[in-house]
C-alpha cells in the first residue's frame, strides 16, 4: 500500500515535533505552507524561527509547496493571483526549486455561491484562475479535519487515516493524506497535538505493514 502525507498552514508550533517523527521513521512529506506564516510569524512573533523551521524540513529532503500568503477565503478569488505570487516569492527566497500549489479549502464545488460567469455553474472559480497561470492544483483523496482535534484523539486520528489508505489501496489508488500543522485566521498558534501523535501512531503502523510513502506531486 502507497500513501503520501501533505500537511497545510505551516509552519506553525507543531512543525517541528511533525518533523521530528518524520525523521525518525524515514518518511518525507509535502509542506503546503502559508507566506505570512513564514514571513510574519504571527504564530511565534520571530520570523527567524520560522524561516529555520522551512529551512529544515528542505534540508531533511521535504517538499515545500505554496498555500498562498494568507489563505484567503474562497469567495475572495478575484485576490487569489496576488495572493498566491506572494506566497510563491517567500518560498522561492528559501528554496529556488519548483514550488506545488495546493487551494485554500481545496477545490470547492459550490451552485450559485459565486459569480462563476462561464466557469460553470458548480465549478470552484478559483480553478479557472490558476489554470490561467499554469498552475495545477494538488488535492487529496481525504481531509482529516485534524484541526477540531483535540490532545487525546491522535489514535483515533491514526486509525482513521490507516483505513483511508486501505480504502484507496482497494479502489486501486494511492492515498494522498491532507494533515495540518498549524491553524489560519484566528486560531494561529494553535497546536495540532492530536496530529503530531496521530501521525507517529499512523507511520509505526505503516512500518510495520510494510507500506511506502512518496510525496506529492
């Protein structure tokens, strides 16, 4: 079974406890991150710290990918271009590579929310936006909503995401896991401890099944 671990919003507080157990079982994952988190660093008040944090998980062979600079609610999209060249320039300042792009949100699918002109009538307008860029976005196959989560769920968190990856492996697809290691608008700062031992309990059960990882794209 092939799974592949994505984490959105950092960095953030739980980043480097996340980066910690990643070492330590070998596996390499996608960090989706936000510009103002790493330019700003409302989360800790020291950009420096932030900046280092990036700088680790580039050097510990992860895959830095672009969230857009300050995640922008999906019914803002007329802002997205601005939004997601900002959040691209503080990334490539600590990596000069190509950078993946995820959504704020993901894609939605969402009937008369908003002005979708010929898009179509359930189709995400932000979608049209960055095909005009020549950016792809990288999606999941399932959200944890790991964020609602509490210190005590991190076993109910793994076991949630080992049968996803059962699921997908029986669908024939590769599982492609959407985490958080921070949090956006007001619950920057957050911790995400429940993600932290979820993940742990997830990869040492993962290694002991024998399953692969690769990160995305």
């Amino acid at each position: 079974m092939v799974f592949a671990l994505t984490f959105d919003d950092g960095p953030g507080p739980s980043t480097t406890e996340l980066l910690d157990v990643l070492r330590d079982s070998g596996v390499r994952a996608t960090f989706f991150l936000l510009g103002r988190n790493v330019e700003e660093a409302p989360w800790c008040g020291d950009p420096r710290r932030a900046r280092s944090i990036v700088e680790r998980a580039a050097r510990e062979g992860h895959v830095l990918g672009n969230h857009t600079y300050s995640h922008l609610r999906p019914d803002r999209w007329r802002e997205l271009a601005a939004d997601l060249r900002r959040g691209e320039a503080v990334l490539r300042s600590l990596r000069p590579a190509p950078v993946p792009f995820r959504l704020p949100y993901g894609i939605q699918r969402v009937e008369g929310a908003f002005p979708l002109g010929t898009i179509g009538e359930q189709m995400d307008p932000r979608v049209a936006v960055i095909a005009s860029m020549g950016i792809a976005h990288q999606h999941w196959t399932s959200d944890f909503d790991d964020w609602t989560l509490g210190v005590s769920d991190g076993p109910a968190l793994a076991a949630k995401m080992i049968a996803h990856v059962e699921q997908c492996a029986a669908a024939g697809i590769d599982a492609v896991l959407d985490l958080h290691d921070s949090g956006t608008g007001s619950s920057f700062g957050y911790e995400r401890p429940a993600t932290v031992a979820g993940v742990k309990l997830f990869l040492q059960e993962g290694a002991r099944r024998g399953w692969s990882s690769f990160t995305v794209p």
